[in-house]
C-alpha cells in the first residue's frame, strides 16, 4: 500500500504538479483579492467570496486532470499490470491511490486556505468549516475522478465525464428547487413537470450533493449560512465509499 | 531474383523525399482567403457586439442556475458588473440614459443571491440615487424601501436613506413621511436613535411643530435611552416650541398628517414640557 502511495506522490512532483499549481493558485488569489477590492463597498467580503470560488475550481481542476491522465498513463505505460503482479489485492490498490490522490489534494488545499486567512475573512470558523469541506471535496473528487477514469479507456473522456458529473453535482440542489416548483416552472406544465421531479429526485440519489461544500457564505457569515450545515461530512463519507467500491468492482473485472 | 524483395532493398536504400504539395491546393488557399476577405468586407467588419448600457437582467431561476451552487461568489461577480454599467469599453453614460426599470430588476436579482449584503442598495442609493429625473428618482427610492423592509431591524438605514432622497432630491414631503413610517416595522429598541429622531425633525422642517413635539416626547420615555440623549430631546423640545412661525406653516399647511405616529400612539406624553 505505502509502495502506490510513495509512487503517486513521486510522478506527482515529477510532473511539477507542486510547482504548477501552487503558482496558479497564488496568481489566481493576487488576482481575485485585487479584483474583489475595486468592489464599491465590501472589498474585503468581495476579494475573500471570489478568491474562495476561483481557487476551489481550480483545486478540482487540477486534481481531476492530474488523475485522469495518471491513470490512463498507468495502463498505456502498463505499470498498473507491474504494480498488480505483486501480491497485493485489487480493493487495497484502489483505497492506497485514492488515498495519495486525496493527500495531494490535501496538500493543494492548503494555498488558498493560507491566502484567505491572510485576506482575513469576516469569519474564522466559517473559514474552518469551509477548509474541512473542501478537504473532503477534493477527497470525493479524487475518487470520482479515479472511478471514472478506469472505467473509461481515454484520459480526456474521462476529464469530460468526472467534469460533468463534477458540475451536475454542484446543480442538483438547483434541480431539484426548479422540478419541486420552487420556481413556479414545474407546476405551470402538470404532468411533464411532475415527471420532471421524479425524473430529477432519481437522478439525485446517484449524484453527490457538491453544492453543500465550500460555500462562501461561511467566509462571511459564519457556520450557520448557507445550506445544509454539516451535512457535508455525511455525503462525502457514503459517497467515497461507493465510488471506490464501484472502482474495485471494475478493476476486478479487468483481465491484465 | 524476387523482384518485391529488389524493390524493397531498393525503398531502403533510397532516401525518402518531402512530397510536393499539389498545385491545386496552393489554389485553394489563395481561393479562400479571397473569399475570407470578401466575406469580411461584405457582411462581418459591420458586426458588432450588443453593447447595452443595462443589459437584460436574468431571472431569477437563471440566476442561481449560474451560480453553480456558490451563490456568494456569483453575487460578488456580478456586482462588480454591475458596478461598471454603461461604463465600460471607453464609455461614460449620463445616468439620464441608464434603464432605471431594468436596473432596479438587476438590483432584485443581486438581492436574491446574497440579501444580506449592502453593496447593491450602496450602488442603487449612492451611484444610481444620483440622478435628476423624478421617475428615476422614484425607482431607486421603492427599491430601497423595499430592501429595507425584507429586514428592517438591521436595513434602517436604507429606509432612512429613501426618506432623504425623497425629502430633498424629489422634493417629495409626504412619499418621504410614509417612507419613515416603514420603521414601525421593526421595534424600537433596535433602530438607533438617530433614526428613530428622523420622523421628527421631518415634521419639524415642514412645520409640523406640535407632531414633532409629540413624537420627541414619546422618545424620551424611554427608560433606555441615555440622560445625554434626553438632554438633547429636551433641549429640541423647548426650541420648538418657542419658534411661533412654524405654528403658522402649520396651520396654513393643507391635509397635514396625524401628530403622532402609529407606534407612539398608546404612549401617554411624560414630564417635558
């Protein structure tokens, strides 16, 4: 396990992806803290809401790429038939990736929650809250994106589909406001509308709530803004757990 | 010998050369860069980009489609947009010009994302509020009263900054009266008393003496406020009452308004003059 671990940490600083992303990522914040200062009133909340949303994207951005075309570089180089001729089962090599995956994220998480906290947000707690969600998010996203990419035979296929999937999770709070009516749309057409819900409640039960991490309401009202509260932990916890039982499921299928 | 075996160690010897393009795809280049620029001139050089001063605003369902589940950061983005309209690629447009209409749907769309924030009454109050045209004029002052009453307890100040441009832009003595009666809505033990004082020197600047009198009185009843306060409310009390030409602008006033306002009026008047 500590050999796959050692082993997507090492390809990782071999593909400068500490050097890279770190660097945009503090270009991004310079920018959005400058950006958000041009704000009339509110700077600081305005430079602390869009630094917060920018770099969370490119967080995931980067860790969903760098898994994609991790993995597919593992069956075109055929390492992953060298890491699994040693004795080691299928499930385990699955957890031990997604664990280095998720460290790096871990990792990569730490920049721009150092430069909100220089930017000082109206609230700290908030900021811990939004830190332990966005953890938790790039977890999940490794995990999907690991899930994805071997199922599917092409890295950029597989970038596409874990994006995809990515922004429909962050949408499906959104979704589910407009079928359920909330915006009038859904009652106003009957039957199609009802459909429409039912259609978007079983779509639901298979996509992650993303919506519910990394709100910047936290940065600047605290905890109890926002949606969902703590609910987070709950969906990142099932949802990991069903990601890589599927990958393992897969990968057992798999003939080397 | 076999000659595909001649042929072949006759292609390994010979050096591969670059294949010569074809003439007519020279041809074909030089014909559709004719037709680029022909399609350039004719139809695309006359194209420009919609430039609206205030563009459509979205819905609010579009909205928070955008937002991708990060209201906040949507709310901040569009903010600085909006901050910019009319401005923008080397424009500077009149505030005479702006779509007040579309701006105050702007202004509501912004508040769905992020109602807690004061950056769009600030803009819409302090930017837009500016303008000279009484229809403007009136937009503004109904969008802030109206973010103001969503949460009175903590938006006063937008309430009070409606009176003002009521009071003193349109001119406009009896929209700015009901504009502070919408204070009511809060209790008062949450309005600082600055604001709470508004509805008073209002009465008193269009001579309505005794009403301001009376809303003064009332004030100082309260066992909150701080003696330096009650001073104060003394103190204007007494000036009042001695400027006998507002009694006269009272009385010669038509259809002025009841004396006290309706959460003063259970209140007994107490001990000041």
């Amino acid at each position: 396990m500590s050999a796959t671990f050692r082993y997507v940490w090492l390809t990782a600083i071999r593909d400068r992806l500490f050097l890279v992303l770190p660097l945009l990522l503090l270009a991004l914040l310079a920018a959005t803290a400058v950006l958000g200062r041009a704000s009339l009133v509110e700077g600081e909340a305005a430079s602390v809401a869009l630094a917060a949303g920018a770099t969370r994207l490119l967080v995931v951005l980067g860790l969903v790429i760098f898994v994609c075309f991790h993995v597919q570089r593992l069956f075109d180089s055929r390492e992953i038939e060298a890491m699994l001729a040693r004795p080691v089962r299928r499930g385990v090599f699955v957890l031990s990736y997604w664990l280095a995956g998720g460290s790096l994220g871990a990792a990569l998480v730490l920049v721009p929650v150092a430069g909100l906290a220089l930017l000082q947000p109206p609230s700290m707690v908030g900021l811990g809250w939004w830190t332990a969600s966005l953890l938790l998010e790039a977890f999940l996203v490794v995990a999907l994106a690991l899930t994805v990419s071997l199922a599917v035979g092409s890295a950029v296929t597989a970038v596409l589909a874990t994006l995809a999937v990515y922004l429909l999770g962050r949408e499906i709070g959104f979704l589910l406001a407009i079928t359920g009516g909330e915006f009038g749309l859904a009652q106003e057409q009957g039957r199609l509308g009802l459909g429409l819900d039912v259609l978007m409640q079983a779509l639901a039960v298979v996509v992650p709530r993303l919506d519910l991490f990394a709100q910047s309401e936290w940065l600047l009202y605290g905890p109890h803004a926002g949606v969902g509260g703590w609910w987070f932990v709950p969906q990142a916890a099932v949802y990991v757990a069903l990601l890589l039982a599927v990958a393992t499921f897969d990968l057992r299928r798999r003939e080397f | 010998m076999n000659p595909s075996s001649l042929a072949s160690s006759e292609a390994a010897q010979t050096p591969r050369t670059a294949v010569r393009p074809r003439a007519w795809l020279g041809a074909a280049i030089v014909l559709l860069l004719a037709a680029q620029a022909l399609l350039w001139q004719g139809q695309l050089v006359h194209l420009r980009p919609r430039l609206d001063v205030v563009p459509p605003p979205p819905s609010a369902w579009a909205m928070k489609a955008q937002a991708l589940g990060d209201e906040a950061f949507l709310h901040r983005w569009r903010v600085l947009e909006l901050q910019v309209f009319g401005d923008s690629g080397g424009r500077a447009t009149p505030l005479r010009q702006f779509d007040y209409a579309r701006l105050t749907e702007w202004f509501r769309a912004l508040d769905g994302l992020d109602p807690r924030s004061d950056v769009v009454p600030t803009i819409a109050a302090y930017i837009f509020g500016q303008t000279r045209e009484p229809a403007q004029q009136r937009l503004i002052i109904d969008y802030l009263r109206e973010h103001a009453r969503n949460d009175m307890g903590r938006k006063f100040r937008w309430t009070a900054h409606a009176a003002l441009l009521a009071r003193h832009r349109a001119g406009d003595v009896e929209l700015a009266l009901a504009t502070l009666d919408d204070l009511s809505l809060a209790p008062a033990s949450s309005l600082p008393g600055w604001v709470r004082l508004m509805p008073a020197f209002l009465r008193a600047q269009v001579g309505e003496r005794e009403a301001a009198i009376d809303l003064m009185r009332v004030m100082a009843q309260d066992p909150q406020l701080a003696e330096t306060e009650r001073a104060y409310l003394a103190w204007q009390i007494e000036r009042l009452q001695k400027a006998p030409e507002a009694k006269d602008a009272e009385d010669a006033r038509p259809n002025a308004r009841p004396s006290t306002p309706p959460n003063a009026r259970t209140a007994a008047a107490g001990a000041l003059p």
